[in-house]
C-alpha cells in the first residue's frame, strides 16, 4: 500500500512540471517543445525507476527482517548448541539487513533531495519508513533483553546492537540538520519583503530619500517579510496608493473595494519579484 500511494505521490509531483511545458510556446516552437517534453519525460521516468527500485530494496529488507524475527521466535524453544547458533545467525543477519536499510533510507531521501522536486506525500513516506526503522530496533533490543533474562547471551552482538542504535540517531540527527537546512534555504529563495507608509513614514525609516526608494542605509525592521509562494494579495489599507518599486507590469493588479480601499493583487508571483524583492507603497 505504501508503494502505491509513493507512485502515485511521485507521478503527481514529477508530470506537473510536464504540464507547463506543453502550455508554453507558439505553433513555430512546437517541434522543439514536443522534444523537450520528451527528454524531460525520459528523464521523470528514470527518476521513478530508481526511486522505485529503493524503495522495494527496503520493504524487502522489512519483509526479510521479520522472517528472521519470526525464525529466532521458533529457535528460541529449541535448545542446545544448534538452536543457539541458530540464533545467533539469524541475529547478525537482522542486523546487517537493519544497517543496509538504514543506507538505502537515506539514499532515498538524498535522491528525492537532489531531484529539486518536493511532495509532501513522498516526504510522508520516507518518515513512515523512519518509523518503521525506530520500532524495528525497538524490538530487536527487547529480544536481545529476552535472550539475556533467558541465558542466551549472543556477546558477539551486543556491541552491533549498539553501533546500529547509533548509527540510526545519527542518521536522524543528519535527517534533521538537512532538513532545516533545506527549509532555510527555501524559506531565504521565496522570502520578499513590503513596506507601507506615508511619505513621512517612509522617510523617516529611510527608504524614501531625495525622492528615491531604498538608496543607502535604510530601516529593514519596517518591512514584513512574507512567502511569495503563498501570498498573492497585500490589503494596502487606503483610498490613495502609489506604488514606489518597480515592478513589471502586468504581473499585478491594484483593485478597490466598496469603500474605496485598494488591495494589491499580484497575478504573477515570479515575474513580479523578479525586479525586486522589495515592495515599497506610499498611501495617503
């Protein structure tokens, strides 16, 4: 169930950028636009391979794992020499297919990473298959306790036990530091920033100067930051609006409502902040 909802998510995530491609473009430009289009799907594809691929290495490496777990639960009402080496065997192989999964969890993330493309849902399941990582050593650690209370020390693999359970916390610690880096970064590359004041206001924090808009030194702390991604219309809270920044046209719209009050609309995120990051509004 879980690979279908990840196929489903990455088909999703990976065709919607097909979909502007076949928007874009005139008649002339058609040929090269279906060749592109192409490459690009080519590309999508062998992306969902290999993602795919990961992510059946692990669910067998889960599947593999409970097959042991459920061997060493027969072995464990057995006795002598066999059953204990038994155990022991399908103890290490446990381990080491712990240790593999680990790898292959975070290959998965760094393929997902590097790919540019973000879904939530396959982020979901890289965190499902995390879980899953927790409760599995989790239970490998109560039946090695189990094996201890009954006098069936397994020495050897205590101190593997102990090397995976730290190579899982850092594994996550990593997961963690990439992420806010991750999120910083994005948050810093869709962050802009407007100001609304009246001429006074303005100049009194230096973004208006001599008649022109953030020249020199000014006041950073008067504007609010905001996503672009996110927000596409600023209430500029007032009847007179002048608009100090450049921005190209088109890409926005200034619209009053029944009291005369404008709000900024802004049609195209991208091409709006393209001159500028900056938004400066002189009301009255």
């Amino acid at each position: 169930m879980m690979k279908k909802v990840f196929l489903f998510a990455l088909m999703a995530t990976l065709m919607c950028g097909c979909n502007e491609t076949k928007k874009s473009g005139d008649d002339a430009e058609q040929a090269g636009a279906i060749e592109e289009l192409q490459r690009e799907n080519e590309q999508l594809r062998n992306e969902q391979d290999e993602l795919l691929a990961t992510l059946n290495e692990i669910e067998d490496g889960f599947r593999e794992i409970n097959e042991a777990q459920g061997r060493m639960t027969i072995d464990r009402r057995g006795e002598g020499a066999d059953a204990r080496e038994r155990l022991r065997e399908n103890m290490q192989y446990i381990q080491e297919t712990m240790a593999q999964n680990a790898e292959l969890i975070e290959k998965l993330r760094t393929r997902l990473r590097e790919s540019g493309r973000q879904s939530e849902q396959l982020q979901h399941t890289i965190e499902n298959l995390m879980a899953q990582m927790e409760q599995k050593t989790t239970e490998i650690e109560q039946l090695r306790n189990e094996l201890s209370a009954k006098n069936i020390r397994i020495t050897e693999l205590e101190e593997q036990t102990a090397n995976l359970n730290q190579d899982l916390s850092t594994l996550q610690e990593q997961n963690q530091q990439q992420d806010q880096t991750i999120n910083q970064q994005d948050r810093q590359i869709n962050a802009a920033w407007y100001a609304l004041g009246t001429k006074r206001e303005l100049k009194d924090h230096n973004i208006l100067k001599s008649g022109k808009v953030l020249q020199g030194d000014f006041d950073a702390s008067y504007f609010t930051e905001i996503d672009i991604r996110r927000v596409n219309q600023i209430n500029l809270n007032s009847k007179k609006v002048e608009i100090l920044t450049s921005h190209p046209a088109g890409s926005y719209t200034l619209e009053r409502d029944q009291n005369k009050i404008y709000t900024l609309y802004i049609n195209d995120a991208q091409q709006f902040w393209s001159t500028s990051k900056y938004l400066v509004v002189q009301v009255k």
